[in-house]
C-alpha cells in the first residue's frame, strides 16, 4: 500500500485593524498601542463612554463599582511572558482606548437582604429557586430599562448565596429538565410530524396540563434569554470573581484568571455589549454573508430525540446576527440531525434578509459553516436560496484520530494547512504562535477538518477560518480553535433552550456573550 502524501503550507496569521486604520496580529496588543477600531460609516459611532448599570446587593454593588474605577488605570501582569499576558493599559479617555466608564444612581439597584431570603427559602424545587432569583435580576433590569437615560450594558452582581444556591455549585446539581404530562408528550410527537393545533384558529381545548410554573434551569442562560426584551445587554459576574479580581494574592481568595487578564477580557466584553467594535479582520471580503448552521436540544421539548436549528450570521464587518429556526427530528439510524430541503431554504434565506438589513446590500457570496456533512436535501435548500451568489458549503469538525509533530519542543504552528484533495484538508487553529512566542495551550492541540463543497479555492477558505477565529470579543485571547460562526454555537443555543419558541428575542450577538 502506498503511503499516504501530504502537501503543507504554513498559512499567516491574519492582521486586525485597530484603531487609525493600523494594523497588529494581536488582540491585546492592537488595543494597549492602537486603540479599538473607529468607524465612520456605521449608523453609531464607536462608544467614548460606557454607560453601565449595576443590580447587586450592597455588597456585590460596592464590588462592581471598585472594579470598574480600578479598570481606569493601569494593571500590571504578574507573568514574565508579556507577550501572551501584557499589562493592562487602563481604560479612560487618556490612553488609546479613548474610552472611559460611567455610573450613576439611576441605573443601580440594591437588592434587599430579605428578598434573596425569599428566594434562598425555596427548598423543595432547584429549579424553581434558580427561576426566583433570575426573576429577581429580570425584574431590576425591567425598573432600569425604564429609565429615560438607560445604560449601555447592566451588570448583574451575583451575591455569593445566589452564586451558591442558583447558580453552578454542588447546591444546584439537583436542576434538572422539567417533568412533561402524558399530553403534552403527545402534543411534542404530533408537533414533530408538522401536525397543526385548533389554536392556530383561536379555539382552545380543556386539556389536563401541569399546572403553570416558572421553572429555570442554568441562571446565566435563563437571565440572558428573560432580559431580551427590554433590549440592554447584562454581563453576569459572581461576587467570588470580583473578590479573585480586586484581592488577588491575599489568602483564601479564590483566584481564576489574574487581574490584567481579568481587565483585559471583562473590560473589551462590555465595550463590545456597549455596541462598540474593538477590533476588525483586515482581509475579510466586504461582499461575503457567513453563515454558522448548528443545532440544540429545546429543553422544554419532551422529546429529546428533537433538535432545534439555528444559524449564526457575520457581515465583512463582524457584526453578528442570530437566528432560531425549526424543530428538526434525529435521524434514527445515523443519530444525526438535518433538515429538509424547505427547512434549510427558509433558515438560509432568512439569513440573508437579515444580513440585507445590517449590511444595507446583497452579498455576491454566501458562506456556510457546518460541523456535519451537508445532506443532499440540505445542498438543494442551499441552492434554491443563495441562487445566483456565489457560495461555498463548508462542513468544519475537529479531528481527534491524527496528531503531526514537528521538531523541538513546541507542538505544530498555528497555520499549519495539510491538503488532502483538492477540497479536504487538515488545519491547524491552535499551536505554537510565533506572535507571542508560545502555544497557550494545555494539551496537544487538534487539527480541525476542513471539507468544502462550492466555488472558493480551498487555500482561500482555510485563510478565511483563520481570520474568523479571531472575532471573539467575549475574550482578548489571541484566537480560539473554531471560527467565530460556530464558536459559541453551543453557549447561544443553551440560552435558546431556556425559552419559549413565543419569546421576544434579540438577534444581535452582543445579547448571547
């Protein structure tokens, strides 16, 4: 048997433009020396303040507060390699962050001791506790969402016996998915075969259903859906990361992430939610929609056989969109999910309406990314959408049966494209970074595979998941292992499962970070 031959091409890593036009490799580094990304041709203007609001206690309210005045000035990073951890430069209008952060009493609410008492009491159901105290927050942002002035992003400070008791410790293993009557299971099964209801017509049946209660699984995903509707992002911080943050070092302090790294991704997440835009790719094409197709359990479905679609749109721009689509049945045999060819033509031509919207123009090109193989029906849904654009179906998946090395004793290069054919290759998104003189992570990194159906060369497309792994504004770090139309796929997709299909939603990614 002949061995199998590989062709390599090391693949450089993509330049961001920063702010003045200039351009820099790294995330942090672009923003401590060039400042984020101005543009004049939106509709706003990049933010020079961040209006933020703060629920908490008295406690957790003094906390956020601290931390956000500490933010303002420099912080320096205790590692010895400040290539992959600079020191903070500090966020105010005197340096080249050109941006500052404001507070005020009218966006703070104090929750009262005996109302976390209240919610802390329900012990015979976790879920309705977590479900409590997310209404507790819910109902906060609503008071502040009133105001005249609103704020650009609200932090919900979680006191540390919400943290405990609603949140993700031992204290909350008992959640579990909501216990379905005999009847709504049938009405799940009868809904999977596309089967419709009287109340589509307005007459209601007398049915024997569970009596109505609010029962909340994961806090973080329940709080981020219930808030949609008054249209203010929330940045979700317990009080033992504050404490990790502004009391690093002292004894018994919890520490998960030093403070300038902490400030580095905390600070860039709220300018994000404040709808500005830290940073941009400098190749990505001005002409082209991607689109990131993926799936979730509905929690609330009693059938967990059913999945629910869903994609992930970006402009030229980073500007991200999000979209629910419909309920699709896992194929018996092959345990995987796909939708028909009507399902996929809807979802793809709702994309691109919105992508219209945002961008004010058609695309010539339309990309999408899947971590499965496309279906037969789901290539001519595709098809019968994009029409004459021109268009690439691209499956990405991580690869966990082949490991290359490379000499010394750093893993393969970040970059590292291994052709297979002309449209399947191995890419490496994770390794060793020339730009910050290591690999940051902790174990051999994977290869993803890249398989393409469509009109790009397949060099192209790999160049194109290069850059758009380096559009996560949820963090600072130099590139994540899958492109930005995929990479929280699973963390949009648990906040989707938390509500219900008549939910108001909004689309702006900055709502789902």
């Amino acid at each position: 048997m002949m061995p199998q031959q590989f062709t390599t091409k090391f693949l450089e890593e993509p330049d961001l433009v920063f702010g003045g036009q200039r351009e820099e490799k790294d995330p942090k580094l672009g923003l401590k020396y060039l400042g984020p990304y101005h543009y004049s041709e939106e509709k706003e203007p990049s933010p020079g303040l961040i209006k933020v609001g703060i629920i908490g206690d008295s406690t957790t309210l003094t906390l956020s507060k601290t931390m956000l005045e500490v933010f303002r000035s420099p912080i320096t990073s205790p590692s010895k390699n400040k290539w992959l951890y600079p020191d903070f430069p500090g966020f105010n209008n005197g340096t080249p962050i050109k941006c500052d952060f404001s507070v005020s009493q009218n966006w703070e609410i104090i929750l009262k001791e005996s109302e976390i008492k209240r919610v802390l009491n329900i012990s015979d159901s976790v879920n309705r506790r977590i479900a409590a105290g997310v209404n507790l927050f819910r109902d906060a942002v609503r008071v502040i969402s009133s105001e005249d002035d609103t704020p650009h992003v609200i932090v919900c400070a979680l006191p540390h016996d919400i943290e405990e008791f609603c949140g993700i410790s031992e204290k909350t293993r008992g959640a579990k998915r909501p216990k379905f009557t005999a009847l709504e299971r049938i009405r799940a099964d009868l809904k999977a075969q596309h089967q419709g209801f009287l109340e589509a017509w307005g007459i209601g049946l007398e049915e024997e259903l569970r009596e109505e209660e609010d029962l909340d699984l994961d806090f973080h995903n329940a709080l981020k859906g219930k808030i949609m509707e008054f249209g203010i992002p929330v940045q979700v911080l317990r009080e033992s990361s504050l404490r990790g943050m502004l009391h690093f070092g002292e004894p018994g302090v919890k520490v998960t992430q030093e403070p300038a790294t902490f400030a580095w991704n905390l600070a860039t997440e709220l300018y994000y939610k404040s709808n500005g835009k830290p940073w941009r790719l400098a190749k990505l094409r001005q002409d082209t929609c991607y689109v990131g197709i993926s799936f979730f359990h509905n929690k609330l479905n009693p059938d967990q056989d059913v999945q629910t679609s869903m994609a992930q749109v970006f402009t030229h721009n980073g500007e991200g969109i999000v979209l629910r689509g419909t309920d699709v049945t896992t194929d018996e045999r092959t345990k995987q999910v796909h939708m028909s060819e009507r399902q996929t033509f809807t979802l793809i031509s709702e994309s691109l309406r919105m992508y219209f919207d945002r961008a004010k123009r058609n695309p010539s090109r339309v990309v999408i990314h899947k971590t499965s193989e496309f279906s037969e029906a789901e290539k001519k849904g595709v098809e019968k959408a994009v029409g004459e654009y021109s268009k690439d179906m691209i499956t990405i998946r991580r690869d966990h049966t082949f490991r290359f090395l490379r000499s010394g004793s750093y893993p393969v290069l970040r970059g590292t494209m291994i052709s297979l054919s002309e449209n399947k290759c191995f890419l490496y998104t994770s390794g060793y970074i020339p730009r910050i003189r290591t690999y940051p992570g902790n174990r051999i990194p994977e290869p993803l595979m890249i398989s393409k159906i469509g009109d790009s060369e397949l060099l192209e497309t790999c160049k194109e998941i290069m850059g758009l792994t380096k559009l996560n504004w949820n963090t600072t770090s130099f590139a994540t292992a899958l492109p930005i139309t995929l990479e929280f796929s699973r963390r949009v997709g648990n906040i989707l499962s938390e509500l219900d299909e008549e939910a108001k939603l909004q689309n702006h990614y900055r709502f789902y970070m």
